[in-house]
C-alpha cells in the first residue's frame, strides 16, 4: 500500500527524460561485528547529482543479522524540506525503504547519505546485503535509467575454520553431505544442555523445516533433514540456511539441495 502511494506521488511530476547512471555504494561495504552489535549501514552517493526520490529494496541473511528498523539518510534530514520516508519489512531477510521530498522542483544534493539501515549481529556467520532493486528520480521525477549498488557483507565473529563442505571436528555447526539429495545431517555440538532447535530457511529467510525442537544434553547432536518442509512437500533444489539455537549457541550454516 504504502509502495503504490509513493508511486503515484513521483507519478505526479514524472517526466520522460532518462538520465545517465547513477552509482551508490554501501558503506560499510564490509563490515565485521561481534554477536550482539549493532551497527548502522549508509547508502550513499559520492556524485554531485540531484536526487528527489530513493526506492530501494534490500536482502539480508536473517538467521545472521536482524533488521531493526531505517529511514531517510543525512541528505534528506539536513535539507529542512518536509520528506515523505518509510521502511518496510514484508518478509523475513528483506525490506524497502523510499524518500521522497515533498514539493515541486526541490532535490538534495549528492555527495552524502541517501538512506540508512540499522542492524543487529545475531548469530555467528557471514550475510550478504543485496540491493534487488534501486529507483532515483531527480528534480522534476525523471528517472535515471541505470543505478548501481554494488553488494557488501557483513562478518559476525571470526571466520569459519572449515575446509569448504567438509565439517572439521571441532566445527560448531556442520552440515553434510553438502551438497545434498534428498538427505543431509545437520551436526552441532552444544555447550550445555537445555532447550535446542534446528531450523531450515530458505534463501529468502522463511522457514521451512523444523527438524529438532526438545530439551538436549550438553555435547555433540545431530538430525537429519530429508528435504522437505513441514507440510511434507519436497523442496526445490537451491541453497538453504540451517540454523541451531540453544543455551549459549546461535550459529548458522548454507547447505545446497540439488537435484
């Protein structure tokens, strides 16, 4: 809803003309944190460009980091024009945030910050940030043909020691074989007992599966998944996001189910 209004409010002053390519960037493009950190991620524009509108729709790895929220950057907040801005998150692993200046022939002026993500380290492991989609619309709602954001990633905790799809055997979390059909064990090693859940995602972030959720004794545990959710349909191949919680453990690791 609130997409379709913004749409008709460019629509209003929209004109005909493209423009040339308009580069933004992440910043930090790479980042790396600490479980528990929060961090604020800035898309910004280094041309001298006029702006009046960003529509933008990112993805993220939610068992990784959780979104906590965003909104219009810098450019728009120091300009003393009335912004209309919003931030959205339709689903798990994904949100659109817009801006939009309210008034005819009025921009903000490039370089400096277009808009903001504010997130939280939540389990070990490493997220890439994707733009999906990007819209810039300047002075009179022309649009620029081509805009460009390059992805960046974002480190929680230290890089995995592992050695690509085989586990080690002092690996928090392994999933194997890897890649897998239909069947794949997923293995942890708990640091105390209580409570655990293995969950599987897909690359979008929406669970799936299930595959263990009961009490379990300090030390090593291992499920199996057979490739389906929990309705009991087989999944398409792609890549999958396994994820264990538990008493002092968040981890997560990407398997793949061919076919």
């Amino acid at each position: 809803m609130m997409r379709r209004i913004l749409l008709v409010l460019v629509g209003m002053c929209l004109a005909t003309t493209a423009f040339a390519q308009v580069s933004l960037r992440f910043d930090p493009a790479d980042t790396t944190l600490s479980v528990g950190e929060n961090c604020r991620l800035s898309i910004r524009l280094d041309q001298p460009v006029e702006i009046r509108t960003i529509d933008v729709t990112v993805t993220y790895d939610p068992t990784i980091v959780q979104s906590l929220g965003g909104g219009s950057g810098t450019l728009y907040t120091s300009s003393g024009v009335y912004t209309f801005q919003g931030f959205e998150a339709p689903v798990a692993g994904q949100w659109h945030g817009y801006a939009v200046l309210m008034g005819a022939g009025l921009s903000v002026h490039g370089p400096g910050e277009l808009f903001y993500w504010n997130f939280k380290a939540l389990a070990n492991g490493m997220s890439a940030i994707t733009a999906v989609e990007v819209y810039l619309a300047t002075t009179d709602g022309s649009w620029f043909s081509t805009v460009t954001l390059p992805p960046g990633k974002v480190q929680v905790g230290p890089l995995s020691s592992g050695t690509g799809d085989v586990p080690t055997r002092d690996a928090s979390l392994s999933v194997w074989p890897n890649p897998f059909n239909p069947r794949t064990e997923v293995k942890c090693v708990l640091p105390e007992a209580g409570r655990a859940t293995v969950s599987v995602y897909d690359a979008r972030g929406a669970r799936v599966a299930v595959v263990y959720d009961a009490p379990a004794a300090a030390g090593p545990l291992a499920v199996d998944w057979d490739g389906r959710d929990e309705e009991g349909r087989a999944m398409p191949a792609g890549t999958y996001i396994f994820a264990v919680t538990a008493p002092g453990l968040q981890v997560s690791t990407k398997g793949v189910l061919v076919k």
